[in-house]
C-alpha cells in the first residue's frame, strides 16, 4: 500500500484533481457543472467512507446515508438555531454522526454476524421516522427551509464547491491515512478471518467500531453542508434509501478496499445518474437502472474496475517470475544459525509467578445433553512440551477451545501465569502470551506470507491502530522468524500458494510474532508429510529449548510421545491418566480407551 | 376486554408477519444469504393480485396457489441464474445481489403502477368477526387463519418429508449434508424456491388487509429482517416468536402511539442485540473446525 502511494500512477489521479480543482475559475458560467461535479464530490465523501467499514472490513452496510442525514439535520437545526452558516456546524455533523455510529456499532457488531446489515436498513428507517414524529424538533414530515448562506449571491455555488471539494480531499487522506496504518490492516484481517484475526490479538470489536465510526465522519460533515446547500431538509430526502444504493454502487464500481475505487466510481455513479435522469427522468426509471447496474456489476465485476484492471497487469507481471515452490529440501534444513531467543523472547515474560504456566480446573462444557468436558483439572508445567492425547471424542478439541477462548466453560477455572482468564476475549489472550494453531490452517490467503506475519499484535493501543502498517520492528522479525523456520523465500507469495504443511509452519511462524510464553498447538502434524512433521519436531524443542511452554493436542501419538515431558489422556471428557510417555504408553487403561475393552481378548483367540 | 381484543389482534398480525419471515430464515439457514429481496417479493405479489381483481374481479384469496407458484418459480429461477453464481464470494456479495434484484423489481412495479397507494376491496374488506366483546376486522381474521395454515404446511413439509429433512440437514451442516448424497445445488434451489413462495402467498394476504405501493418494501423488509434478527438467525421458532413480539408490540403501539409503532420495534431489537447478541433463538456456531 505504502509503496502504490510512491509510485509515478497515485500521480494520475492527483493530475486529475488538480484540474477539477481551478474549474470554476477557468469555465465562466459552469453553475450547471460545479452542480454536478458537486454531486460527485458528495459521491465520492459517501463512497469512501462507506469503504472503511464495508470495504476493508467486509461489513456491508445498506443504510449508511442515514449518517448523511444525521448531518443534515444537525446542520439545518442548529443553523437555524444560531443563525450561522451550516459550514461552521461541519465539526458538530461530524460529531454527531460519529456518535449515533458508535452507539449503533457497539451494539451489532460485537459479534460476528448477519445482523448488521439488517440493523442498517432498520436504522435508516428509524431515523426517517424520527424526524418525521419529532415535529418540535424537525418540522415533522414538512421538514425544515434551511436560509441561503451569508456569502455574496453572486458567489453562486463556488464556495459550496470548494467546501465540498475539500471534504472530499479531507475524506480520500483519512481513507488513505486508514489503510496504510495497524488499523487497515487489522480490518483487512477481519474481513479474510475474524476468528483467526481475534486470535493474534485483534481486537476485533474495537476495530470494527472504530471503522464504523470513521466512516460516518466524512458523512456527517457533508451533510451538515449539504442540507444547506438543498436549502431544504425533509425525512425522505435525508434519510433516502436510494442515497445508500448510489454510494454502494460507487464504492463497488470503482473497486472495494481500494483507496482510489470509491473515488472513480463516485464520478462515474453521479455522472451516470445525471445522464440518467435526463435521458430516462423520472425516479422510477432510475431506481430500475440503478438495481440492474448493481446486478450486472455483483455478476460480472465484483472486484470493482480498479483491482479488475490491477490484477490483469499484476498476472502479466507474475507469469514471468518463476518461484520455487516445493523447496522441501530448504525447509526441512536445521536453522542452527539463526538466534530466535531474541525475537520472539518475552519481554515481560520473567513473570513472578512462579506455579504452573497454565491450569485449568474443573472444567465443565456441555452442549446441550451431552457433557463433552466433565470436569477437567490439567496443569501445564512451565517450560515443558506436554501433551493432551485421547480417541475421538474425548473432548480434546473442546477443552483447547475453553482454553483459547473459543468457548465459554459452564464452570469452571482457566489460569494463566495464576491469573484467571477464563472470562478474557480471545484477542487478550494473546497479548498475555497465550498463542494457538489451528487444526486446519486459518491464514489470512489473500495477504503475502509477509503480511501474514506482521499482522499479529502484541497488545492494543490507540498508538498502534494509527501508527504505520509496517512501522516497528516487526518486518525485521517477521524475517528473522521466517529464516529460521526455512520459509524465507516465501514471504512475497499469497499464503494461498503455499502447500498445506508449509501453511502449518507459516501459522506457527505467525504465532511467534505475538512472543508468547506458552503455544497451543491443535493437531500440528496431522495432514502434513513425515519431512515436515520432522521440521515441526525440531522448531517445537529449539522453541522449548528459547523457554517457550508448548501444549500439543495431536493423534501421532508417536510425535507426542517422542517430544512431550507429561502427556494427559483424555477419555469420555475426563483425565484418565496424565504421567511421562513411559507411563503412558504402558497403561492398559489408554489401550482400552484408545482401542477398546475387548482388543486383548480377542489377541488371545488369534 | 380490550387488552384481549388487542393481543388477539396483534397475534393475527404476527401470524403473517411469522410466514413472511420464515421464508427469509429458511433461505439464510440453507444459504447463507440474507434475502433483503423479500419485500420486494412480497409487494409484487401483492401488487400482482391487486392487478388480477382489478381486472376480473373475483375473489383475490383464490390467487394465493398461483402467487406462491409463481414466486417460488421467480426465486428457483433467480437462484440458478444469478445467485448461484454469485454465492462463492459470501454474504456480503449475495446481499447486494439480492438488494439489485429488490431494486429492479421495484422500478418495475413503479412504471407498471405508479407510485399510487393500490387497495384490495373484496367484499368483506370492512367487516368483522364478533367472538362476544371481541372484535375483529375479516381481512386480518381471514389473513392470520391462511397464515397459519400455510405455516403448518410449511413445518409439515420441512419435518416429514425427505426432502424436507434434505433442507434442515443441509441448514445444519453443508459438507456432511453433501457427502450423504444430497445435493447442495438442489437443496439451496428448493428452499429458495420455498423461501420465494411464501411472500407469494403473503402478498395475496396482505394485499387484503394493507394498501400497497412499490416504495412500501422497504418497510416490510426492514420488519422482516428486524423478526429474523430479533428471533436469531436460521431459526423457524425463533422468526415465529420474533414475528409474535412484532405483531402484538405493533398492536398495542398502534392503539395507543400510532406513530411511533415501528420505532418500539426496533427500539427492542437494539436493546435485545445488546444483550442477546445472537439473538432470541439463535445459537452461536462453532467456527473453530471451518477451513
């Protein structure tokens, strides 16, 4: 992203805005087109704004004018009030904005779900309601006649123009601003996985909130303009679902997720419907034409033209660099050379405590009538590899999740380094040292293997979100922990790319980046081949031998039995048995559980 | 006795509210998709009826067959045409597929009707039923009946037949309902098509009992979608009793603060995402396993 800003093509379109912007001094007589060109200006402002949230962070939002009319109202109510000119009520549209979203984000989207696009439509509908039932307030249905401004009639337009133009500058910097920080990049995270973004340390609720919120910024502003720029204000014009369908379009035309999409796409929507309401008139014919460009460009064009455009010149490019992609032989080297004590050693890691690093005590999880996990008390040693072994079923995967914070435990104790966290997110876990592996690798596939890598956080920090995507030392680690892992030559290929088992590696190089003091690893070695299970074994003792704590669930039992220190068995969602490998491996009772109570018998009648 | 009158008033509203919304759940549970097409579905059903008495003048509950015919065939079609293609990209894709459709549709009702409010006036539009002190209006007794009964159909359908069982296993778990030999093309074809028919059916019911115009499917899919969000989504109970809350708070709002009727609505929403962020009924899904 940094490096697009730098290039001679982000100078294309700055050429082009340049231009738009001494239009009004070189066309004498241009009211009819600043008027339009205004309209893509306010396209534009709602487009890129939409483009935070719904763009970057994948959550569609249908009704995102409302923010518009948030503004609006703001602007024509307190200007009437106070008798200035709505330009000055900018900041308190943005406010306004920026608090009805908070309030609304906080409440859908805390989770990960469906609602929030459904709540967006629901939202604009209340408002329109809102203004329609405050008569006292608004004017109710009849709305509000908002007086001219106070500039020289002769003006015309040209102050809107500039004001609208500046907004719009304003909004492509914060949109710009947004993407090349820890903020953009944590969104784009979520949108390819909010599970997996949660579980190296994202704080998922307070960026997506965050994202929501900034993006009704650049709406409430304009809005607080623009109702005065209307001279008039009513519910359906402020709060018309049309406005979200037209910002929606622009955003998806140009290209979602991209800092130049909403803008392109902003000009052609605007333009586009102005031809269209001089060609076709009338409301209904523009609503029929909007909906068919919305189908045809979801159908045939869903990436928007810019990444369409990008992405033929980017395979071009592609075809001719050849990469290795099966280098197993480089992968499944000892790194001896590479000192990881450094980089993934915790800082804060001599913690006083100085029990067990994680216990979990008395565990209960049911779902529904079953009880998967009864009643569980396991204790991980400090610096030891311990194993947590049992047939299908057992409840293995159910009391890792408890432990990560997948799920909530009916009762039940989780404690790490002594301190209970079994009520912490998922995101907090992390950043107090607890990392996981998925049994099935969960990469973020659209980003670079260096990407990957660098996105984890350590912790959250307003400071963070806003500092540059690759600010810090992270690139730098993020190498070193690749190097050592034999992944170096991966790191500008799409984790996609990547075979399985090499992705296994990757996510437990990404793992590393949170420098956690105890790894949870869910069946690492299962679907990955024996070369690498080898690599796997040696990077999980060099990591024990640095002072990490690793906590295997696996079915290799030989790989268990061979790397741990203690093993517990699990059988019917209790501990049957926790001792050394030696112990393990001669109980009668993990053979029976393993293979049932008869196996023995029916040996002897062989 | 007016308290009674009110919530038997509101149950009715809410038996129709619950058809409505249940075919969105059952297209969200099988597809992934929420199907903000429904009001639009729905209004031009109502609108088609409106359009078939208009013209010949006889009874518009006969047309609830045909009506849900034909919109199931709309949606079986829309689905294998646009949406099949377009279910890879997720939800996010789907939602705006589905929100061109609601709008072409609309633009469609709008040049062939106008944007004039259409009324269906049969001849019992203004009679009621009197049960003692109670009082109810024939449009929205006859209506809430038809409601329920196609439910129950509905629920029949889904429990006891196999294709039926084909749909809920397929809702509850894709890849398993797949690799036991159902096809997932099929199965997410029928509960669209289903999903679809229902505001076929609905429209013919609420063309009796509200006038309608184009523009009024963004209300109805905003009390759609609220029902399904409220009861959780992909649960048929959970829409049903979403459905019930709406019905009878819309009711009581009516009688007592007109206006503000909608707003309570998803004044509860709001406050029972806030604590129920999954929803009444809805569960949350394990996502660890999901590649």
């Amino acid at each position: 992203m940094i490096e697009k800003l730098k290039k001679p093509s982000a100078f294309v379109p700055l050429a082009l805005l340049a231009v738009v912007a001494v239009i009004p001094f070189v066309l004498p007589d241009s009211q009819y087109e600043e008027a339009i060109l205004i309209t893509c200006f306010l396209f534009v402002i709602m487009a890129s704004g939409w483009n935070l949230i719904s763009g970057l962070a994948g959550y569609v939002s249908l009704g995102h004018s409302v923010y518009l009319g948030i503004g609006m109202y703001t602007g024509a109510i307190l200007g009437k009030l106070w008798g200035v000119d709505a330009m000055w009520l900018m900041p308190l549209g943005a406010l306004m904005a920026a608090l009805v979203a908070m309030v609304i984000g906080f409440i859908v989207l805390r989770t990960r779900s469906h609602a929030f696009v459904i709540i967006t439509i629901a939202v604009l509908l209340s408002f329109q309601l809102l203004a329609a039932n405050l008569k006292p307030l608004t004017g109710g249905a009849d709305g509000i006649v908002v007086p001219p401004p106070s500039w020289a009639f002769e003006l015309g337009n040209t102050p809107y123009y500039y004001i609208f133009f500046v907004l719009m500058l304003l909004t492509i910097a914060l949109s710009a601003f947004v993407m090349n920080s820890r903020l953009g990049a944590g969104l784009v995270a979520i949108r390819n996985d909010e599970g997996k973004a949660a579980s190296i340390g994202i704080n998922t609720t307070l960026y997506k909130v965050t994202a929501y919120t900034l993006s009704a910024i650049p709406f409430g502003a304009a809005g607080a303009v623009y109702g005065q720029y209307l001279s008039f204000v009513n519910p359906l014009g402020a709060f018309a679902i049309l406005t979200s369908v037209y910002l929606v379009l622009a955003a998806l035309i140009g290209g979602r997720a991209t800092l130049w999409g909403p803008v392109i796409g902003g000009f052609i929507v605007a333009i586009a419907n102005e031809v269209s309401t001089v060609v076709a008139g009338g409301v209904s014919a523009r609503v029929l034409i909007m909906g068919l460009v919305l189908v045809l460009t979801v159908m045939f064009m869903p990436a928007g033209l810019l990444p369409t455009i990008s992405n033929r010149i980017k395979r071009n490019k592609e075809s001719k660099s050849a990469v290795k992609f099966i280098d197993q032989a480089a992968i499944a080297k000892q790194n001896d050379d590479v000192q990881i004590d450094n980089i993934i050693a915790r800082s804060k890691s001599a913690s006083s405590y100085a029990g067990p690093i994680l216990e979990v005590k008395g565990i209960v999880k049911r779902f529904g009538g079953v009880t998967a996990v009864n009643n569980v008390d396991l204790t991980v040693e400090r610096g030891s590899i311990t194993g947590l072994i049992g047939p299908n079923g057992s409840g293995k995967t159910t009391l890792f999740n408890c432990m990560t914070g997948t799920f909530r435990p009916d009762s039940g104790q989780v404690l790490l380094d002594g301190v209970d966290i079994t009520g912490d997110q998922v995101w907090t876990r992390a950043h107090e040292g607890l990392g996981r592996t998925f049994q099935i690798t969960r990469l973020f596939k659209s980003m670079t293997v260096l990407d990957n890598l660098v996105a984890p956080l350590e912790k959250t920090s307003a400071r963070q979100m806003v500092a540059g995507r690759y600010s810090g030392d992270e690139v730098d680690r993020a190498r070193e922990v690749l190097d050592f892992m034999g992944l170096g030559q991966f790191e500008k290929q799409n984790a996609a790319a990547l075979s399985f088992g090499q992705q296994k590696l990757v996510e437990l190089a990404q793992i590393l980046m949170l420098r956690p003091s105890i790894i949870l690893l869910d069946e690492p070695a299962s679907g990955i081949n024996p070369t690498l299970i080898g690599k796997l074994a040696s990077v999980i003792k060099r990591l024990n031998d640095a002072g990490t704590t690793v906590l295997i669930v696996e079915h290799n039992i030989p790989l268990v039995l061979s790397l741990c220190d203690t093993v517990h068995v699990l059988a019917a969602g209790e501990i049957l048995l926790s001792g050394t490998p030696d112990e393990v491996r001669n109980d009668p009772q993990v053979i029976e559980a393993y293979l049932g109570p008869d196996h023995l018998l029916e040996a002897d009648n062989v | 006795m007016q308290f009674i009158q009110i919530l038997a008033f509101g149950l009715l509203l809410g038996g129709v509210y619950a058809l409505l919304a249940s075919g969105v759940t059952l297209i969200f549970g099988v597809l992934d998709v929420v199907n903000v097409a429904q009001g639009a579905f729905l209004v031009f059903s109502a609108l088609f009826t409106w359009q078939i008495w208009d013209l010949f003048g006889f009874e518009p509950l006969l047309l609830i067959p045909l009506n849900g015919l034909l919109m199931g065939l709309l949606g079986w079609a829309i689905y294998r045409g646009m949406l099949v293609r377009v279910a890879p990209q997720g939800p996010g894709m789907t939602v705006l597929l589905m929100f061109g459709i609601a709008l072409i549709l609309e633009g469609i009702l709008n040049l062939w009707f106008g944007n004039k409010f259409k009324s269906v006036t049969p001849s019992y539009y203004l009679s009621s039923f009197n049960f003692g002190d109670i009082v109810l209006p024939m449009p929205q007794l006859i209506s809430g009946i038809l409601a329920f009964i196609t439910l129950g159909l509905i629920y029949a359908y889904l429990r006891f037949s196999w294709a039926g069982r084909a749909l809920r296993a397929s809702a509850q778990n894709k890849e398993g309902a797949a690799l036991v030999g159902i096809s997932q093309r099929s199965a997410a074809s029928l509960a669209f098509a289903i999903g679809a028919a229902t505001a076929g059916v609905g429209g013919v019911l609420l063309a009796i009992m509200y006038p309608i115009f184009p523009a009024t499917q963004y209300d109805w899919i905003s009390r759609l979608l609220g029902i399904v969000v409220l009861g959780g989504f992909g649960s048929i109970p959970g829409a049903i009793t979403g459905a019930m809350i709406l019905g009878v708070t819309e009711a009581f709002a009516n009688t007592y603060l007109p206006q503000w009727s909608s707003l309570f609505f998803y004044g509860a929403i709001l406050l029972i995402l806030l604590f129920r962020p999954q929803g009444l009924m809805g569960t949350k899904t394990r996502e660890d396993v999901v590649a």
